[in-house]
C-alpha cells in the first residue's frame, strides 16, 4: 500500500477541511499527517491518520522555519513516502523543497488563497516569489477555485496551466448535505443558548476573527444599520487570532446588545442553522467554504466580491455580493435582506440546490481520490 503523508500548519485547517478525506484516502492507502500541534486548538480526533508532530510557524521565522525544513527532509527520507500533499502557504514552501531534497517523487501542493494579493512592498514581492518557489517544487498543482486559478496563471506564480487544476467545481472539501442542512431544532437551541429572540435577523461570520477577514468592515456596517432594526443580531464565531473582538466592541459601543461572539467551535452547523444571512466580507479567500456550507443549510450569503467568493456565490441568485473592503456598500446588502425574508428564502433555497448539486462531498472526495490514483500512476480500483 502506498505511502502518503499530508503536511499543514494548524489542527483548524485539518479539521475544518482535512477530515472528509482522511476517512477516504486512509482505505486506499496508508496516510501520516504532519502537523504542528504546539497550538490551543486541539486535533480532532477519529480521523485514522498517523500524527507527526512537525513545529511549522504560520509566521515567518527563519530559524525556526529551517528547522523544520532540516526535520522535514530527514522525514521524507526516513519514511519514503510515495506522496506529500501540503496546505497553505507556509507548510507549502518547506514541504516541497523539503521533498525534493529527499527525493519523494510526487509532490503536491493546494493553494488556498494569496496572502500576497493584500499586501504591498517588499513583503508582497517575498510572498508571491514563495507561492512561485511552491510552483516550481511541486510535481502536482491545486487550486481551490477556478477564480484563483487564473489569478496565479496571470501574475506568472504558476507557468502553465496543465501543471495546475481544480477539482470538481471548486473548494478544498465540498460540503456534507447530512450535516449542514436546515435544522429547526439546532436553530431554537442556538437562540436560546444566545439569548437570541426566535425572531431576531441574525447575521453570521463563522472563521477567524481577523482583520483581513473584513471583520472591522461589518462591525461598521452593522452599526449603520442596527439603529433601525433593534431586533437585528450580529454574531461572530470563531477563534479571535489579532484580539479584535475589543475593536468590533467599540465599533458597535452604542449597539452592544445586538452583538454576541462566539469562540472556535467544532460544530460550526449549530451556528449556521440559527442564522439568516452569512457574511464574509473577506479582503482574500482561495474559495470560502464556509460560504457553501450555509449554502447547504438554506442560508444565503453577502461576500466580497473578490476571487475565489465569486466562485462560492452566484450574485443575485444564491447570495449577494458588494466591492471589497466597502462597508457602506456591505450595509446596503445587509439592509436588502434584513427586511426582505422572501428575497432570503429564495436565494437560500437556490443556494442550497447548487451546493448539494455542485459541491457534494462525496463528489470531491472522489475526484481527490482519482487525482491521487493518476498521480501516483496507481491502477488500483
């Protein structure tokens, strides 16, 4: 059986879009996964992958990043593996070369989103040359979103695009239809858990509470908009990564009573039943998952329109979308569904068909599989 060892930065990205797979893949083939665990958040469990505990930094540090190069490359090379499949940036950049280095012959990368696309200077012109140093190491390229696909063809990080493609649809995982779907019950038990009336507009941002998340974009736009609808609620849920939450407090100071937060969740389903709107008024995002998973449950979505979001939302009939980084315009979307619960249930409906059509998990898992089979040169049915 052959060999394959996943390698990412964080437990979050495992187990928001990791473990559909390891299930799958762990019946076609024996499966490591090397991540860092020196985090609060806790590896799920379940999974059947064998866990290696690897200090990969999310942020740049150039001592601890050879570090865990020279650990990477004496891996590889203990363990043979067939392939490597690395996930964001950082776990990218140090598992390619560090699999090159140690000969492993397929290697393959998943690109997630730019970090590079939201900043400038010399700090920009390093990340992008990474995302290429990734391109040029890597055997095998992945790209979430069709979206992004063509942003890393046209600012030259990927040459061509037979060595990049995208499985499906788009997204890194798809979407489960058993588990997120319209659930009445997890609806009222959130609410009353929240302390939010049965009748309340609630809008949602579900991920990491972080700046280039546009997270201070729609604490503004709430706050223009929350003095005519008092019933209206916004709640954020998700680990606080930068502390903004004292910010989005202070944003909303004369509203706080229509704020509530939420910390990292393992059932993030629970959440998105008891909501009305999602929002995610992101500045990048490879695809936004989290866009097609409320898309599952009949909950349509106001997004940013940037890549990989127009890929999740088809504007005007599952959701609605606004110019990045415009909280004005964010609050006219807002303000379009607040008061319109029959324009909501049509996109939501809509939404929902397309995900279960488009973004099944099964399907993606599937065409992972397939991948892998081709890449592998694997004939195995």
């Amino acid at each position: 059986m052959k060999k394959i060892c996943l390698v990412t930065t964080s437990p979050l990205i495992v187990n928001f879009f990791l473990l559909p797979f390891l299930a799958s893949l762990g019946r076609a083939y024996r499966v490591s996964l090397a991540v860092n665990s020196d985090e609060d958040t806790p590896l799920a469990e379940g999974h059947g992958a064998e866990v290696i505990p690897l200090p990969i930094r999310r942020k740049i540090s150039p001592w601890s990043d050879l570090r865990a190069l020279a650990l990477m490359v004496r891996l590889f090379r203990e363990r043979r593996f067939d392939a490597i499949h690395s996930f964001s940036p950082k776990a990218g950049l140090l598992a390619t070369v560090a699999g090159r280095i140690a000969g492993v012959p397929v290697r393959i990368h998943t690109y997630t989103g730019q970090v590079w696309m939201t900043r400038s200077g010399i700090m920009r012109s390093l990340l992008a040359a990474a995302d290429w140093m990734i391109a040029r190491s890597a055997t095998h390229l992945l790209a979430d979103s069709p979206s992004q696909l063509r942003i890393l063809l046209e600012f030259g990080i990927v040459g061509s695009p037979e060595k990049c493609r995208v499985l499906g649809s788009g997204s890194l995982s798809g979407v489960d239809p058993a588990r997120f779907r319209p659930d009445s019950l997890a609806r009222a038990a959130v609410r009353a858990e929240l302390a939010i009336a049965p009748d309340a507009t609630v809008f949602l941002f579900l991920g990491r509470l972080k700046r280039e998340k546009g997270v201070f974009d729609l604490a503004q736009a709430f706050a223009s908009l929350a003095p005519a609808h008092p019933a209206a609620v916004l709640l954020l849920v998700g680990p606080d990564e930068e502390r903004v939450r004292p910010e989005i407090e202070f944003i909303c100071r004369a509203h706080a009573g229509q704020l509530r937060f939420a910390g990292y969740t393992r059932s993030p389903e629970r959440y998105i039943a008891a909501a009305d709107t999602l929002c995610l008024p992101s500045y990048r995002e490879g695809f936004g998952a989290v866009i097609i998973e409320a898309a599952a449950a009949g909950v349509p979505a106001i997004g940013s329109r940037i890549y990989g979001i127009t890929d999740a939302i088809v504007e005007g009939e599952t959701g609605l979308l606004h110019a990045p980084a415009d909280a004005n315009e964010l609050a006219e979307k807002m303000n379009a569904l607040i008061g319109n619960p029959a324009l909501r249930e049509r996109l939501g409906a809509r939404a929902r068909q397309r995900a279960v059509d488009e973004f099944n998990q099964q399907r993606l898992t599937q065409a992972l599989l397939d991948f892998y089979r081709e890449a592998l040169g694997d004939c195995q049915t």
